[in-house]
C-alpha cells in the first residue's frame, strides 16, 4: 500500500479483521498519492465461511459482476453490477456468498484527507464519512461507472484517466449522499438470497423480457411484497434495475466495438431504436453516437 494511504487511517476495529481472506485476488491498475484502482475479484461460494475483514482505506467499489452480501456497521446490503460498495477507512466488514458463487469489482480506494478535500468542494455533503453502505445504479454514477470500467477493460489502463475518474466518481458520491437516506431497511437472510438469484437472473439474461409477475415468481413473492423487498434491498426496482444493466452494456459495447448502434441497441434488449436513443441520452448524458466518438 502506498505510503501516502497509509497515513491517517484508523487503527484496526474488531479482533477478527483481516486485511484479505484466501478467495479474494487485487491487481492494482494505477496508483498515485492518496489514491489507487484496483480490479478485484472474489471467488468465494456458498461452501466459504464468511471473513470479517478491514478497509484499509476509504473505498468505493463498483460491482460489475456477480452479487454478495455486504455487512458493516454501515447497515447491510445485498450488492448487484452496478452498485457501488461504501467502506470507511478501518471499519470492518463481511462479505457473504452464502446464496452464489463469485463477483468482480473495481476498487477505487483513497486516503482520508483526498476524501475531505472532495467532500469540502461539494455542496450539501454531510461528511467525509460514509453513513449507508452501497448506492444502487443511480443514473447520476452510471457514465461515471461505464467510463469506469471501460478504462479498466484496457490492456494498459490510463493512469491520469483513472486518477480523474476516481475523483469524479468520489464526489458524485458525495453528492448522492446529501440525500441519500440514513437508515435502510433490514432484511431477513431468506429475502437476500431471494433477492440474489433474481439479481443473477437478470444477469444472465437482462435482454430478455423480465416482467414483474415474473420476477416475484422466481422469489416465490407476491408481485407487491417482492416490489418492496427488492428495492430495500437494491436501492431501485426491478424494471429501474433491468433498464440500467441493459443502458450499462450497450455503453460498454459502445465503446469497445464498431458495431451498428441499431443493433447494439436490439441486443442489449431494446425493441425500439427512438427509445433507446431517449433512453441512453437521459442517463448517459450523451447520444450514443456522442458517447461513442469520445472513445480514446
């Protein structure tokens, strides 16, 4: 770990954290004072009894695959592609897979004083800290994240892109929270590991028609009580959820490919070309041809 994140961080909470348990792997893309990116993935499974670990730094991870369960004196969460994972520096935390097998992340990690720089230029931030636990796929983060992972997709990653994408997406953060609220819902262990398999299934499959009714079968819910728990659960509902996973990797395929905007559109699920168009302009900010030629 760089000298510069190691300075100012907490002392270790909690006698049984850990820094890393042995089913979690780190290649660290860029690094520079006060900050580094990581591609994190995680290999553990329903058989692998969950660690207590620590952040040695203040993190925000966005998932791009798999879900877990995320548990810190923050709240819990369960967490989904897209999401962005919250630690403060030296809490401890667990993460579980008690219901699937694996995810991926990127890490962006900081010391604490580049936080408070980024909190002290954002309007209405409450504090440097971070007071829930994860933030769903807010379309305010999505370009962020799509950029994000893209960046990180390449064979040599670009260190001064990543450095300004960490700090843009550090304080989005800060501005989502402003008002985010304080205390989320908890779940029974029953409702996430309902809530994850509809998560994986969506996964595996989020161009295809997912209708509520669906859904709620697959969990074994009513339509409404599945509504509810899933949004506790996610932070959105399940057709905000579907919409944006499909968003998300038509703004990938965007970037990585030369392939029609038609059918990019058609694959990731869309019926309708105007719609999608709308669609993508809204949230990504940008037209898909717009997002497309600011490919590096």
């Amino acid at each position: 770990m760089p000298a510069s994140l190691a300075r100012g961080l907490s002392p270790r909470l909690g006698g049984n954290c850990y820094n890393r348990n042995m089913t979690i792997t780190e290649r660290v893309l860029a690094s520079g004072p006060g900050w580094r990116v990581a591609d994190v993935i995680c290999t553990a499974g329903p058989a692998d009894r969950p660690f207590e670990e620590r952040h040695e730094h203040a993190s925000i991870a966005l998932v791009t695959r798999g879900s877990f369960q995320y548990r810190t004196s923050q709240g819990s969460a369960v967490l989904a592609p897209g999401s962005l994972l919250l630690g403060n520096a030296g809490a401890c935390f667990e993460c579980g897979h008690e219901h699937a097998a694996g995810d991926r992340c990127i890490a962006f990690q900081f010391a604490p004083d580049h936080l408070d720089a980024v909190a002290a230029e954002t309007p209405e931030a409450r504090s440097t800290g971070f007071a829930v636990p994860r933030l769903p796929p807010l379309p305010a983060l999505m370009p962020l994240a799509a950029a994000a992972v893209a960046e990180a997709g390449r064979e040599e990653p670009d260190p001064g892109a990543l450095e300004e994408l960490a700090l843009r997406l550090a304080g989005a953060v800060a501005a989502a929270l402003a008002g985010a609220p304080r205390a989320p819902l908890r779940l029974s262990a029953r409702d996430e590991r309902r809530v994850t398999e509809v998560l994986r299934r969506i996964e595996r499959g989020a161009e295809e028609a997912l209708p509520l009714h669906r859904l709620a079968r697959q969990a074994g819910m009513s339509p409404y009580h599945f509504l509810r728990v899933f949004r506790a659960s996610v932070g959105m509902t399940p057709h905000q959820f579907v919409l944006r996973t499909r968003l998300q990797r038509a703004a990938l395929r965007l970037r990585r490919s030369d392939d029609p905007v038609s059918t990019i559109a058609y694959d990731a699920g869309f019926n309708d070309l105007s719609t999608f168009n709308r669609r993508f302009k809204r949230i990504m900010g940008a037209s898909p041809r717009e997002w497309r030629s600011v490919r590096r």
